[in-house]
C-alpha cells in the first residue's frame, strides 16, 4: 500500500472516531463560558455569571481545620455564587492580579473538563452541553497557597 493511501486511511479513521463535541465551535463555547464565569466575577456581573452555570452548580472545596486537623467539604450553590458576584464578587481585585487563564483539558460529546487560574485560587469545572449551550455544572477548587 502507497504512502498516501495509508495516510488518507488514518485521516478517515481519525476523522470517524472523533467526538461531536470536539469542534472549534465547541472550543469556543467552552472557553467563553469558563470566561463568562472568571469575568463575570472579576466586574462583579451576576448576569454574566449566572448565563455560565447550570442552575443546579455544585462548587466544592475541601478545608483543613488547623486545630485538629480534620477536614470538611465546603459549598456553594449556583445562587450563592451568583448572589455574591452581584454583592461585589472579586471586582476590588487589582487589575494587575486578575489571573484569567482558561486551559480545557478534555471535551467529550456533550462533557468537558476546564481547569481555570484565578488570582487566589485554581478551579476544576466540569461543563456540560445542556439544552444546546455549555454550561459549568462542577467546580472542585483549591486556593492557592498565598491565599490559604
């Protein structure tokens, strides 16, 4: 078999096994909405926060208790986080300190996995496509040891 022929042979497999949901499209909806999120509370824009989530969002973080050390699972629902963005979220955040940093690291059909730098802390958010546009529906996050 010629060179091209193989070559054309892994094109058409690659192309028949990729998901859905790996579109530049896609990329881009997922990035944006990740955006929408760490924007959204930098310039304390509860719109733009609350169009990022799922209604139901779960964003957890574990805590260390120094005293025993024991730990327990903080959390927040989609209403407190939007309720604290429109308090006034990060917007008092220097400008020069507003890390934004969006890094997808999978996307599989309609789920995607986003890692995101903020200024004080790191989130993990799962993403799904729900009823046709990306939306964060988990957030595991740890802050940064600076700010612990």
């Amino acid at each position: 078999m010629s060179r091209s022929v193989c070559l054309a042979l892994l094109a058409l497999a690659t192309a028949a096994g990729a998901a859905p949901a790996q579109t530049a499209a896609d990329s881009a909806a997922i990035r944006a909405t990740a955006l929408d999120y760490v924007e959204g509370w930098y310039t304390a824009d509860a719109a733009r926060m609350e169009r990022a989530l799922h209604p139901e969002l779960a964003k957890r973080i574990v805590n260390r208790n120094p005293q025993n050390g024991r730990t327990s699972l903080g959390q927040q629902s989609a209403m407190t986080l939007v309720q604290g963005t429109r308090n006034g979220g990060g917007k008092d955040t220097p400008v020069e300190l507003m890390e934004k940093t969006v890094l997808i690291l999978d996307i599989f059909e309609n789920a995607a996995s986003v890692r995101a730098t903020m200024s004080g802390w790191v989130d993990y958010m799962h993403l799904a496509k729900w009823n046709g546009r990306w939306v964060i529906v988990n957030v595991l996050w740890e802050l940064k040891p600076q700010n612990r």
